[in-house]
C-alpha cells in the first residue's frame, strides 16, 4: 500500500482510508466490526475514520487497541464532534478517547459543518474552536480538521477561515456534475495545502452501479484521479477491503479521458445520487 503525505503535517498515511461507515456504524456486530478493521490492517491501511456519533465505530476499533498496543501507534486514528460549544466537544473528545482505548487522536475534525450559524458558533468564544485547539496545543489531538458535505460554500469558508489541517468532502463523479465542493472547496484546501479526503466516493450509486456497469473499484480510481490526498470508503467485509485496496494499488487513477467519459455516465442521475446534500 503506498503512503501518501498528510497535506503539511509531516505525517503520513495509506493511500486509501477505512471509512466509518459500513458495519462500523452499527451496534452489537464487534465480531464482524474486528474482521473488517483487521483486514485493513493486513492491507496496509493506516487511516481509520470513526466519529463520536457513528454508533459503535470507536468501541470497535477500542476494542482493538486495547488488545494489541503496537498496532494503535502505527496507525491514523480519527474521530469528529458535531458540538458546537467547548465544553460539548470536550465532553465528545473525552468520550471517543475512552470509547476509542488510546489517550490522543491522530485527528479530531470538527463535524458536519453545515451553515452560517454553525461557522458563528463554533468560531465564537467559548465555542466548539476553543476545544479543538487546546486539545491541539495539550497533545491530546495532533491535528484539527473540517467536515462537511451540505453546503460546499459553507464548507469553503471553513478551510479558509478555520485553523485546520485537513478537510473531508464529497468526492464522486455526482460533484463534478453538480459544482461546490469540488469546484470551490478542493481548490481552496489545495491552495492552503491541507490534506484533502474524500468521502461518499461511491455517492448513493448502489442503485445506478449493475445499471451502468461501474465497478466500486473505478469510483474509488476516480477519487484519485482528482488529486486528493486518500478516499475513505465504509466497508461491510473484508471482501470490500480488498476491493478498496486494490483499487489503490493494481491500475492507478483515472485517465482524464476516462474521467470524463465516468462523469457523463453519472449525468443523468446526478440529482437523485446526491441526496446526502440534505440529509440531517
């Protein structure tokens, strides 16, 4: 598995991410959970997504430190809070590390950034930014990210205005139809020299994908294409592990000439593929 820089960190990770989706996010399915998480590890993935409110993600992947210790400083742990006051996000900080097994996260992204109102609130002073910048400056978290796939001008504003290292954003061929969030908000952290990653790479595609003939594999190489620093993808098996680190390692990124023709596939269903824009 290649290994990519994390935008001006100095930090590392995977080419490919596992995302906090798929049986992660769910309840009472460790044993299913740990084949998944482990099956990353065997592939050379080093960047794990999870959230405080992504069900029982951070018990899962806590459940796998704790065991094996050496494993926890050879990866990328992330996790995010939605508070938008100090003292919830600290709660939520405390609770992802006691949830997670460790005692500092890799990066703590400040979750689902969606309005103005949220900028105001998580800018102002007591505000969520205060906690994740003492976080930051205490070594609890080394580094602070930003979150969104609602408003991709929100979201912009959030890598230009916000101290931040990395941002995760929407990236499927859907985006490219649609404008924003990679028309605006991947210049801008590219610009700023942030770390890039992309998630809903595969979009609400599950229905289109046998339609069209388009394989996972050729979303997650298209992601790439676009010169982020990784996709993150949920998985549900360890099947779909493979598929997303062979995506990553057998043939590369998309040509431009078949980024174009993937994009003009996809054009016709691109309103429907994007609900995740409204959902709450």
């Amino acid at each position: 598995m290649k290994s990519v820089n994390f935008g001006a960190t100095g930090k590392t990770v995977s080419l490919v991410g596992l995302g906090g989706e798929g049986v992660l996010r769910t309840f009472n399915r460790e044993k299913e959970a740990q084949a998944v998480i482990r099956a990353a590890i065997e592939q050379g993935i080093t960047y794990f997504d999870s959230a405080r409110v992504y069900s029982d993600s951070e018990v899962y992947y806590g459940s796998i430190w704790k065991k094996e210790s050496s494993l926890r400083k050879s990866i990328f742990q992330t996790s995010k809070s939605a508070s938008r006051n100090k003292d919830g996000a600290l709660a939520d900080l405390k609770g992802s590390l006691k949830r997670l097994q460790t005692d500092y996260l890799d990066l703590w992204q400040i979750h689902d950034v969606r309005t103005e109102e949220d900028l105001q609130a998580i800018s102002r002073p007591g505000g969520a930014l205060e906690a994740f910048v003492e976080a930051r400056d205490k070594g609890i978290v080394r580094f602070i990210g930003v979150t969104g796939h609602h408003d991709p001008y929100i979201l912009t504003r959030a890598v230009e205005e916000l101290p931040v290292d990395s941002v995760l954003l929407p990236v499927n061929p859907v985006e490219e139809i649609l404008s924003g969030f990679l028309t605006h908000t991947l210049p801008a952290a590219k610009k700023k020299g942030i770390a890039v990653i992309g998630m809903k790479v595969l979009g609400g595609s599950h229905y289109v994908l046998p339609k069209l003939n388009i394989t996972p594999e050729a979303l997650i190489r298209y992601a790439l294409s676009l010169g982020i620093t990784l996709p993150i993808v949920g998985c549900s098996s360890p099947e779909e592990v493979q598929t997303l680190s062979s995506a990553a390692t057998d043939e590369g990124p998309f040509s431009e000439r078949d980024r174009k023709i993937l994009v003009e596939k996809f054009r016709p269903y691109a309103s429907k593929m994007a609900f995740y824009r409204g959902v709450r």
